[in-house]
C-alpha cells in the first residue's frame, strides 16, 4: 500500500462522513424517483493529488461503479470524478461499500471529498441580452442523453428563448441559447434541466483583422501544366478573390454561407497566394511545391458587418468538409478564436475539428493564433482554441527577415505567434514557418516586415501572423501527396512533415525551452523529405496496434558500417506520430491511449513460456537497455558539442506516461558516456524495436463494457545517419532487411514522363 492510505481511525471517520453526504444524495436521488424524473443526481468525488494516477483512480472508479452501466462519467477537472446516481439501490451499494473500510482502503484513502456537482458557470460583463454556450452532461447512455436534450429544448422553448443546437461531434453537443439577459438567465438556472447542465458560459464571437502594406514587386501569373493532375486545397477562410494571379488555380466550384455583400475576401486571398506562390515571392525554395488547386470554401463574413459565433463557424466548416471531402483531403485553417486554451482541457472547437478529420479522413493545416503582448512587454501568450486540436497539425511563425525595429532574430519565433503547451502538456504547435516579423518604433506604434503575397486588386502585399505561415505547411502536405504515387494517408503526411523538422543554428531558445516555442522546429522542402543521401536511410513503419499486443522487432536492421573500432556510432532520430483514441467527456484525459516506444541494444535472444500470463511472445531479449533515454548521454558531451546535430535536431523531452500524439527522438551515440557505451553499444550487441499500447482506465472500462476493441493506428520513422557522410548506410540497411525477411518497399513516387514531338 501507498505510505498515503490511511489508518483503521482515520479510515473510520472518512467513511462516516461520506456516508452522510451519501445519505443526503439517497434523499434526493428518492424524490427524484417518486417524481419520476428524468435528470438523475450527480455527485463528484475529489481525490487527492498523490492519487490521480490511473492506477488509484481505477480504486476509485471501482468503489462507486454499481453495475453493468457506466455510471462513473467522467471528469469535472484532472482530479474530480463526475458519477451518476441512478436509483436509491445504487446509494445503497455505494453506502455498504463506504462500510466496508478493510476492502476500500484504499479507495477511500484517495478520496478527499464527495460533493453534488454543479455546472461552471461564467456570466458575461456585457450588459444587455448576450448568446449563451451551453453544454448538457454526458450520461455515457444513448436513450437517456436522447430523453434530456429534448427535454432540455423542451424546457427553453418554454421560456420563450432560441436554442440552436450543433453537433461539434456525434456525441459532443452544444447549445447557443440566444438573446439572454440577467433575468432570464436566473429562470434558466431555476428550471430542473439545468440540473443536466455541465457547463454555460457566453458564445465565443471570431473576428479576423487583416493589415497589408503595398508592396512594388511584380511577379509573373503561373498557370497549371496542361495534362497534369493538381491536388486540390480547400481554403477554410472569408473567401478568394478572382484575381489573375489565382484564378487559373481555383476550381469551378466554390462552397460560401454568405452573400457577396457580407464578405471581405482579403484574408483567404492573402493565404491562398502564399500557398501558390509563396516561394516565389521570396525568392526562396522553402517548400518546393508546384502548384496545387484550391476550393474557395467561404466558412467566415466579413467581420465587421456580421459576427459570427463558434458553433455557426463549426457547422460552416463542417458543411464545406461533408461535401468536398472525397476530392479535397487537405484544408487550411488560419482563423483562430482569440481565447487561449485551457491547461486542463481541450477547447470544444478543437474536438470538432478532431471528429471531423477521424470522419472523413482528411488533413487540417492550423494556425496557432496571434498574439500582441509584445506591444506591451509581456511574454507571448498560449495558443488559441482550435490549436489544440490532437489531430491537426498547428503551426506558429518564425521571422524569415529583421528590419530595424524588429524585435525577432531571423529564423526565431515571431513576436507576435502564440506558444505552446497545449492542454495536458501536449506539444503544439508542433512545427513552424515564415510567418513575418515585428516590432515597436520609437513613438511606440508598432512596426511589421511581413511576408508577401496578393491583395484584393491583384497588387503584391505584406502582412504578418501565423495565418501566413500556416498555408506554407498546407502547400509542403499537398505536395508531399501529389508527388507520391500511394493513397492518401494523414498520419504518414503528418508523419514525414515533423520527421524532417529541425531547428535553425541561429535559432536562440535554450534547448529546454524549444519546444514550448517553435515545436519540433520548421519542415525541410518536398526533395529534401522524399530523396535521402546514400550515408542514411529511412524506414517507415505503418500500421495498427491493438490492446493486448505490442510489436518487438529483435533484428532492427542497424548497419554495420557505422562500427567505429569496438562500438556503434551514428545518429538515430525517430518519430512517432498516432491517432490516440479521443474522449470529450474526459477533459484533460481527452487523448485516452498511448504508445510507449522503445529502442536501444541487447545481448542475446531467450526462450520464454508463452503459457504464463502476458507472455505473447516466445522469443525474448536478455540484457536489454532503451538507447532512447536522456540519462543514457554524457551532458558534459553535449554540452561541449557544437555540430549540425546538437545545434538542429538535438530534443530534450521526457515523455514517460505522457500521453503524446506525436513524439520525437534525436540522439548522437557518439555523446553517451564512456560507462554506457560499454555496456550498451560494442559491436557483439544486437538491435530493437519495440512499440506497446497503453490505454486509460476509462477506455477500458467503456471497451469492457461494449464488448468493443481497442486499437491505434500509427506511424514510425526511423532515421539513420552516418555523421561523417562517408559510410553506405542505406545499402546495408536494405541489405539487412533482405536478409531478415522483412517485408518492405519504397515510397512509390510519381513519374511523369514528357515526350517531345
């Protein structure tokens, strides 16, 4: 047992007086009955902070489940467990279990209070009649959820109030409740359906801001090949201009849920130039796209003629997907709701746009928000809703150039981009690009050196923001998939783009602190992704895990060309990129599964009895060690190392249990200490991989209940790299995988073949 659990006295007490709150709740849960109602009681249990880990919080779980239904909920915060209770025979067995404090130890000592559960409620400042974003409790059952949302619209429709109701998922519903003053908010909160509310607050209202400076540049219409297959973009933005730059690139169809008169088209023209052109206007090959087609998917007014509320922005977006998605898989997103997400949970506009992406199978390009603190002197704030988003790559900006007033360094973030972490520590943004520059003149207005693209009258512009760096990431995924010859396949796009990221050597965040600022750093262009040089190699491993299974390959394909005298040297540097399974109800747990990676040497292979519990495999390692850890490497040897690597890839991360939907790795063999090299890296050791799923207490619980399975689709890249540039590693890494029946291929490329007449 934990030092933590409790004495048999303490225990004692504890259990009184949780009994007596249950008691309370029995009598409420009664009347309830006797009324026939059809909101049940909910309760939270409290649990204290030595206790929140899977492990204790499953103890908890346990004391209060009562039958075959889910009747634990979910989460109100990181350490509140929401149950519901359905009848007074439920009480009852809570009670005898309360009793029993030999068997509930330590489920009781986990606990630190039981409460009725209330909603968050936040009242707007704004005086008047305000939209209200209301969200109803999750009763984990499909006919009881359906009998109290009715009844819930029932009861508004009775108040004489609108009630719009949106699917930000399938099972994820919001409510704008609108025009509602003080009074009428009182009447709400008096109604017994609010008794199913689990959280109210003002609708979120977006509004884009869009400042271009003319530019004198002049630049030559490119027009698409004739004969050859473009992949096509959606533009989720206030709508594209027909401008002669554009308008050869832009399909017949176009999807609007606006009148001409309430659009203003000067941001998605602005973004849909940088996605075609954005190369080109600055004389750079950063992405080394050529060409993609764009739908103009109009999701947004014009701002200062029409609001537009978060759930009317949602249902756009969703419509505009729904109808597109089979010939449109890839989309950009530069519009951002001006509120910083939540440490402890992801934000609603987030969920949607994950539901959104696992449906239809289709990549969003997102920015991270912009931020202006630094017209004040404050540090940079956190990203916006919508870039928490698990399953969209975000992208903030770094400053390609530095004019006078400029506060950024070149290739440094952006004064102006938001900045990570996401809820529960989650890495994004994940990558960044040119996005622009700024800073404060000495009469204190503010200064920009922005990047270029289009305005309105076809005229060249700058303008700065994250929404600019964004299309860049967008038009790199388009043209990884129109250059590759395989199906369309969001993790390997998203998989491939953080792989090739890295960090400029004039980039000045300490190591520590990179990844809260800039991600995993800024993609590398199409070529340099897809081609490698004959010193190392790629391996890309696709596929599904399951719950229960976990894949260990003991014959990793190291080459030995990079034994250097007795032991291995090189550069490994990996990334993990997987499709968690997602729970809204869970708030800060909404990524629910996990997959813990592991690479590194062993000294021989084992039999082992797969008749005992948890061996599935008969073939084991002896002398195993994960290559893959921080404590495996010399910090006097980083720290004295100045090279392309330390200075571009190196990552100091631990992930332990966290549960990232993208992970990456970076090490240098030759910076592990003496000791470690030894032990760990003569060239008698063999090679592993291993991969096994983790998967949280409630997933399990909900799985076992359904009698459903639980699985992750992911994508491995491993790269491996002779540093000196001399040795063959990709031939005898091919070699290997010949020679230990590995089935593999290469990425199959597209080729087009001209025939001049």
């Amino acid at each position: 047992m934990p030092k933590w659990v409790l004495e048999e006295e303490q225990l004692a007490s504890k259990s009184k007086a949780f009994i007596s709150a249950i008691e309370v709740f029995k009598q409420e849960v009664l009347k309830k009955e006797q009324a026939n109602s059809l909101v049940p009681v909910v309760i939270k249990a409290k649990i204290i902070d030595d206790a929140i880990a899977k492990t204790h919080r499953r103890e908890v779980s346990n004391l209060f489940r009562t039958g075959t239904t889910n009747n634990v909920l979910g989460l109100a915060e990181s350490d509140e467990i929401i149950i519901k209770l359905e009848g007074s025979r439920e009480t009852e067995v809570i009670i005898e279990r309360l009793q029993n404090t030999d068997k509930y130890a330590y489920a009781l000592s986990c606990i630190d209070s039981i409460e009725g559960f209330r909603p968050a409620i936040v009242k707007s400042d704004k005086k008047g009649k305000v939209d209200y974003k209301l969200k109803l409790i999750d009763y984990q059952n499909y006919e009881q959820n359906n009998s109290i949302r009715r009844y819930f619209e029932n009861s508004m429709l009775k108040l004489g109030l609108q009630v719009n109701k949106t699917n930000y998922t399938t099972d994820h519903i919001v409510y704008n409740v609108k025009s509602v003053d003080l009074d009428t908010f009182e009447k709400i909160k008096n109604e017994e359906a609010f008794g199913a509310v689990f959280s109210i607050e003002p609708m979120p209202i977006y509004k884009v801001v869009l400042d271009m400076l003319p530019n004198d540049d002049v630049i030559d219409i490119s027009v698409p090949e004739e004969g050859k297959e473009y992949v096509t973009v959606g533009i989720l933005d206030s709508g594209i201009a027909d401008i002669p730059h554009l308008k050869p690139w832009l399909i017949k169809e176009r999807w609007t849920a606006y009148h001409e008169e309430y659009i203003n088209k000067s941001h998605g023209t602005f973004v849909s130039g940088v996605v075609l052109y954005g190369d080109k206007l600055e004389g750079q090959e950063w992405v080394g796209s050529v060409g993609v087609k764009i739908l103009d998917a109009c999701v947004f007014p014009d701002t200062n003629k029409e609001g537009i509320s978060e759930d009317e922005l949602i249902r756009n977006i969703q419509e505009a997907v729904k109808m597109y998605h089979k010939s449109v898989k890839i989309w950009n997103l530069s519009i951002s709701i001006a509120r910083p997400v939540d440490e402890f949970s992801f934000s609603d506009f987030a969920i949607a746009l994950d539901a959104l992406q696992d449906e239809y199978n289709v990549l969003i390009c997102k920015s991270a928000g912009n931020c202006t603190n630094f017209l004040t002197g404050h540090p940079k704030g956190k990203i916006h809703e919508g870039a928490d988003s698990v399953r969209s790559i975000v992208v903030g900006s770094i400053a390609h150039k530095q004019s006078k007033n400029d506060f950024s360094e070149i290739d440094n973030p952006s004064p102006f981009t938001r900045i990570g972490r996401g809820p529960s520590f989650i890495i994004k943004p994940e990558i960044v690009h040119y996005g622009g520059n700024a800073g404060v003149d000495n009469q204190g207005k503010i200064v920009t050196t922005g990047v270029k693209s289009f305005g309105l009258n076809g005229s060249i512009c700058q303008s700065i923001g994250t929404s600019f760096s964004t299309p860049r990431i967008t038009a790199l995924a388009a043209a990884l998939y129109q250059e590759m010859a395989e199906d369309f396949d969001p993790l390997l796009l998203k998989g491939l783009i953080m792989h090739s990221a890295s960090y400029s050597e004039n980039l000045k965040i300490p190591i520590a602190e990179r990844v809260n600022q800039v991600g995993f750093g800024k993609p590398q262009s199409v070529k340099d992704i897809l081609y490698n040089d004959p010193n190392e190699v790629t391996l890309i491993l696709r596929d599904e895990i399951s719950k229960g299974e976990y894949i260990d390959i003991m014959d990793f394909p190291m080459p030995e060309c990079l034994i250097d005298g007795d032991f291995y040297n090189g550069q490994i540097i990996l990334t993990l990129v997987y499709n968690p399974i997602l729970e809204p109800s869970q708030r800060a747990e909404y990524c629910q599964s996990n997959i813990d990676i592991k690479m590194g040497t062993f000294d021989t292979k084992k039999d082992r009895d797969t008749t005992r519990k948890n061996i599935l495999n008969p073939v084991g390692r002896d002398g195993s060690k994960n290559l893959l850890l921080e404590g495996c490497y010399s910090k006097r040897k980083m720290k004295n190392k100045a090279d392309d690597f330390a200075l571009k890839e190196r990552l100091l991360i631990q992930y332990g249990d966290k549960y990232y939907p993208v992970k990456k790795f970076a090490v240098d063999l030759s910076e592990m200490t003496e000791s470690n090299q030894v032990k760990y890296l003569t060239k008698d050791k063999k090679w592993f991989l291993s991969l096994r799923g983790l998967f949280r207490e409630y997933i399990e619980t909900k799985a076992q209940i359904e009698s459903s399975n639980l699985s992750q689709e992911f994508c491995l890249l491993v790269t491996i790299k002779d540093p000196t540039g001399t040795k063959p590693v990709y031939d005898q890494v091919t070699q290997k995988l010949d020679e230990y029946n590995f089935w593999h291929n290469n990425i199959k490329l597209q080729n087009d073949i001209k025939l001049h007449i």
